[in-house]
C-alpha cells in the first residue's frame, strides 16, 4: 500500500486561481511591494508549454513501459527464458530485467530493453547517468502460487495515471488482454515500472544542480558556533543546528494492485543567507508503505542555509512521469519572483502553484505540507492535508 494522494480535481487539493493569486497577493504586500507595478510580485503562472511538456513526459514513459512489455511478454515463449525469469521473480521484490536479459544472451531483448530505457532517461530529463531504470516485478504477491505452479503469465506496463480503471497486458503471442486496475487477476502477471528509487536519487541530483543554475539555491555557511536552542546549551565547538525527523506516518489509501511502493521526497524551502528564495530537496526513500511508522532520525533542514529560523516543507512523490528538468524551471520561474523584504513568507502555496496543471492527476502527487517549520520545533507536527504526521526534534550537528 502507498501513501495516499490528493487528486487535482475537485477542493481535495486546494482551489488554485483567485485563492491561489489572492495568497502571492498577500505575499506581495507582506514583501512591501506595490501589486501591478513593475517590481510586482506576480502570481506564478502555469504556462500551457510546461502542462503540455508534462503531458508529453507521461506519454513517452508510458510508450516506453509498453514497448518493453510486449517485447518481454514475446521473449517468453523461450521456455529456459520463461524459466529463469520465473526464478528471479520469485527470489526477487523486483528484478533489473535488462541487466538479467545481458546476462542470459537474449541480445535482442536487451537492445530493445535498453532503447525503452533510454527513452524513458530522456523523458525525465535525467540524460545518462542514471543507467538502466526499467524493472519487473509480480503484480501482487497473491500471484505466487500460480507462478510457481506453472501458470503461464502475461505481462502490463505500469500505468503512470492512479486513476486508470484498466490496463492492458500481453502474452506470449504478442495478443492484448485488458485487466481491471483495482482488482488483481488470479493469472499471474508481471508488471514492468522504473525503478523509483533509482530514478528519483537521479532526478534530485539534476534538480539540485538546475536550481542552483537558475539561482534557486544559495551556499550558506558550512559551520558556525551553535546558538542555544530553548533551553539547550550552546555547543563549544563549531557546528550547526538542524531539524531532525525522528518519527514519520502517511495515511491509508487503495492503490491499483500494479502499483509499486511509493517515490517519496520533501521539497524545503525559504530564504537563503543571500535573501534569495532557495529549495533543497531531500530524498526520502524509506517511506515506501502507508500506515507504517517510520524512525529514520533524517535531517530534514540545515538551518545554517536559512537566513530566518523558520522554513516550509512539501513532500511529494514521483510516480514515474516527473521531468526533472521541467520541474526545476517551473519551480524556479514561480519563485524567483518572490523577493526578501525582511519578513519572513510562507512559500508554500507558490511552490505548489508552480506545477503544470497536469502534474496533478499523478506526476508528481502532492502528498501534505507543512508550513513555518522552526528551528525550535521539538514534538510531532501534523500536515496541512492532515494526510501525514511528523515527529521533529532540534539537533546540532558538530564539527570533529
């Protein structure tokens, strides 16, 4: 099960327009700035080029799945390949099927396999460094015994869209059998997905790298003496304070039997020592199951990037059709508009307003946020969706 998902439409989320321009509005004025001149603060727009790049993102991961399923469910009709796929499945979560295919000397699967994968990196702007990403795994694990038994399984591409209510599978014959995307079938059936946690590790490298680029980060000191937090005493070393999560929960929901575990990471965001907007993304890969506590003792915020003591935090999680560099401008062009008037804002709403609207049927989900987090914050922190809960504590994280 994974974490559950706000949709796009309707009030789940949030009503975006005039809610959405009167919130940078108030930002605007906070900021001491005139709306309507030249130095306005203007509400991040949504440009129809960044809907239509997102779209276009979903579409060509999701040709690439297919086209790697079908070679796959073709290459089955070998029977030692049928087999030793067979192995893997039961002996492995998942499997790095184009590496299994090098291995065993199906030169043409993997050819095939390899060019899904290529054309998935490109569609996320991950380029390629983020080396093979397609992966194969059963559907659910209900789907055990019959493999074992010997049944013939078919093989789907993981829809990127949760709300799909059929996929489309394919047998060794190469014929198409549409399947209900909430209830598993008793056929046993692989299901191939990008690794997520590959791919995310990949894309919030790039995203790192193009915000700093656009100007969306800024380097704050690397240690400094550490200020007393409450009552705690001052550290006598240099060092800097942080926000550690000891203590992490996200919410039920029914999620589509071919879906994987879930992609989750936290987007951070305030103003840097510069005075500039900054976001820092922080992976957070153990977060795969909903109503599962999770104890990571994860840093979360490094204050000493901050130049106020509080900050806003917005996690998300990339089903699979996230360009990262898409995701990297959006944001940057939303946010470089908000400029430091010696107050602290909540930016929250402008990052969120920053994804092209299609980013909100599922790539990438808004899972909950959390506003002015501090640096005092000691205790457990509910979720503006009330969709999640964290449990922080103030840590000093000291020089050697």
């Amino acid at each position: 099960m994974r974490p559950h998902h706000p949709r796009r439409h309707g009030t789940t989320v949030r009503r975006r327009g005039a809610v959405t321009a009167l919130a940078v509005s108030l930002a605007a004025l906070c900021a001491g700035q005139t709306l309507g001149g030249p130095s306005a603060v203007a509400a991040p727009k949504t440009s129809a080029s960044a809907s239509a790049s997102a779209a276009a993102t979903a579409s060509a991961v999701s040709a690439a799945e297919n086209q790697a399923a079908r070679a796959i469910a073709g290459s089955l009709s070998a029977p030692a390949w049928r087999t030793r796929v067979r192995t893997a499945a039961l002996s492995s979560h998942e499997v790095a099927v184009t590496a299994l295919a090098g291995r065993a000397g199906y030169g043409a699967l993997k050819s095939a396999l390899s060019s899904a994968d290529r054309r998935i990196a490109t569609a996320k702007g991950l380029g390629t460094d983020a080396g093979p990403l397609l992966r194969l795994r059963l559907g659910d694990p209900a789907m055990r015994a019959g493999l074992t038994a010997g049944a013939q399984p078919w093989v789907a591409a993981a829809a990127v869209d949760d709300d799909a209510a059929t996929i489309t599978a394919y047998d060794s014959h190469g014929r198409a059998h549409t399947l209900d995307a909430r209830t598993a079938p008793t056929r046993p059936v692989y299901v191939v997905d990008i690794d997520g946690s590959k791919a995310l590790a990949a894309g919030l490298h790039v995203l790192n790298r193009e915000l700093t680029r656009y100007g969306v980060a800024s380097a704050g000191p690397a240690q400094r003496p550490a200020p007393a937090v409450g009552t705690r005493a001052s550290a006598a070393t240099g060092g800097f304070w942080t926000t550690r999560v000891t203590a992490v929960e996200l919410s039920d929901d029914e999620e589509p039997w071919f879906k994987g575990d879930a992609e989750i990471y936290t987007l951070v965001t305030g103003f840097g020592q510069d005075g500039k907007v900054r976001v820092d993304p922080v992976d957070m890969p153990y977060l795969d199951n909903d109503g599962t506590v999770y104890r990571p003792g994860q840093i979360l915020v490094n204050w000493s990037n901050y130049k106020y003591n509080l900050a806003d935090a917005v996690m998300m999680e990339d089903d699979g059709g996230t360009n990262y560099l898409d995701l990297a401008k959006a944001l940057a062009t939303a946010l470089l508009t908000i400029a430091d008037q010696g107050t602290y804002i909540p930016l929250v709403t402008a990052l969120l307003d920053a994804m092209p609207n299609d980013w909100w049927t599922d790539d990438p989900d808004y899972v909950d946020s959390w506003y002015t987090l501090s640096r005092d914050d000691n205790g457990t922190r509910y979720g503006a969706r009330g969709n999640g809960w964290m449990t922080v504590e103030p840590y000093f994280v000291q020089e050697f």
